[in-house]
C-alpha cells in the first residue's frame, strides 16, 4: 500500500521534518527519532513523517538499507498518550498528509528494503512495533524494555501480533498481560533483539551490518522481501487490531487509565 506517491516523496531532503532527522549517505538512509524530551512517544503526524520516509526508500533504488535510531535515553515510548486523548501537539512539519492511514505495523512489511534498528534507549509499549517490524535489531546490553499497557487501561493489540512474529506464544500473552519488564538478555532470548553489545559497540555493529548487506543484490533482497510478506500478517488483520487498540482506548477502563497515568495516581478500574 502506496501511503506517498513517488512525486510526492522526491523532495524528502528539501522537507522539514519536526519529529525525525532524515540522512541519505552511501546507499543508507537514516531515520531519527528527534523527540527526546517526548521520550519519542509516537505523535500522530510523527508516524506520518515515518511513513512518508519509509516510502521514500521504498522508490529510491539508490537507497538499499534504512537504519532507524532515536535521540535521547528513551529509544521509543509507545504511543502519545495525550495525543490518545485528543491532545494533540502542535508542529511545524512539511509532510503532507498521506492518502491513506498509516499504521507502523505495515510500514516494515512494505518498505521491500532491510531495516536496522539501533537501539540505544529503553523501549516501551509500542515501541515494540519498530523493534518487531525490524531485520536486524542491535541494541546496549544494558537496557529495560517495558510493556506497561494494561496498567494504562490498554492492551498492546497490534503489538502482540508484531512480536508474535519473533517470539515464542506464551511469552507474548504473559508479557501483554502482566506488564512487566524484561532486561536486554531476556529481550535476546526471547528473539526481540538479534545483536547485542555494549553502549560503545552499537553503532560500530549497525555500520557493519549494513555494509555487508550493501555487498548483495538489492533487487535479490528486493523481492525476497516482497515474498515475505505475502506470508506474514495481512493488512486486514493490523487494521482490525488498530480496531480493537481504538475500542481499548474508548472504553470507560482505557479512559480511567489514560487519565491517571496523566495524574500520576493508581487507575480504579471498572471493567467497563
């Protein structure tokens, strides 16, 4: 699914970007997060400016491997819990807005290009969602990773489906429903990371991965992405999740745990 058309994305290095850092060196292009005092939570149109930039590398044949990183101590918190609310901050992005809605689930799915995640901040939530959709994850082997959802009133839904790709069942459902946080060896184990070393090592290990897949075919990986994801989940099912996630969210429970984590107090549920 085409969210930009290939005009539209041909001036991405002459478009202001309020929420990401956009570099194109050597057949790489790498996605910033820049909204570090955010936590990098997912703005509505932050999500825009990654769908615009994903389909950027989707046309430009130069562009053979996307790296994605973040600013600041937190990779990743998930979702904008006030934008959520209906808050919603102001910016001053050039990014138009897309012709159809665009959920990070499908963004990896369709980029037919390898993804490197560079990890270097604590995760949350959907976060998971960037990390799940990645080839490659290398991350500091000193991080959390929390999953906190449903101690906000929500459940993780498009989430679980993303990690059910790289982890085993159970331990999906467990960590969705309990909420805990696993440290970067469990997150090894379980298959969410793929490299892990030390803070100072990171980005040497992005850099030599995506030299080497420089070395391959582009359209060899071109198309073998592109079968993959015919047996991978399909748009339908990510839509229905977002369904879902949206009826959490609007439930008198998701309301409750949205306003109290804002309020920094105990959520008292309804189950409503």
């Amino acid at each position: 699914m085409n969210h930009y058309t290939k005009e539209q994305v041909s001036n991405i290095h002459h478009e202001n970007f309020a929420f990401l850092i956009i570099e194109e060196v050597d057949h790489v292009l790498t996605i910033t997060l820049n909204r570090a005092a955010k936590k990098n939570a997912l703005h509505p149109k932050m999500i825009e400016e990654l769908g615009f930039a994903f389909q950027y590398a989707f046309f430009e044949k130069e562009v053979r491997v996307v790296i994605l990183k973040a600013k600041g101590n937190v990779f990743c918190a998930g979702g904008d819990l006030k934008a959520m609310r209906g808050m919603i901050e102001p910016h001053n992005s050039t990014i138009p807005d897309p012709n159809n809605k665009i959920l990070i689930g499908e963004l990896f799915n369709n980029v037919y290009k390898p993804v490197i995640t560079q990890v270097e901040g604590k995760v949350f939530a959907g976060g998971f969602l960037i990390l799940a959709g990645s080839h490659y994850v290398v991350a500091a082997d000193h991080l959390e990773f929390a999953m906190p959802e449903v101690k906000r009133g929500i459940f993780p839904m498009q989430v679980m489906a993303s990690l059910l790709t790289v982890m085993p069942r159970r331990k999906v459902i467990d960590w969705c429903i309990r909420g805990y946080t696993i440290s970067a060896n469990t997150a090894k184990d379980w298959g969410i990371i793929t490299h892990l070393t030390t803070k100072e090592y990171v980005e040497n290990k992005v850099t030599k991965i995506a030299n080497e897949l420089k070395e391959n075919s582009p359209k060899a990986i071109s198309l073998g992405l592109e079968a993959l994801k015919n047996i991978t989940p399909s748009e339908d099912q990510t839509k229905y999740l977002m369904g879902m996630l949206m009826q959490a969210i609007g439930s008198k429970d998701g309301q409750e745990g949205l306003k109290a984590f804002a309020e920094k107090r105990k959520a008292v549920w309804s189950g409503e």
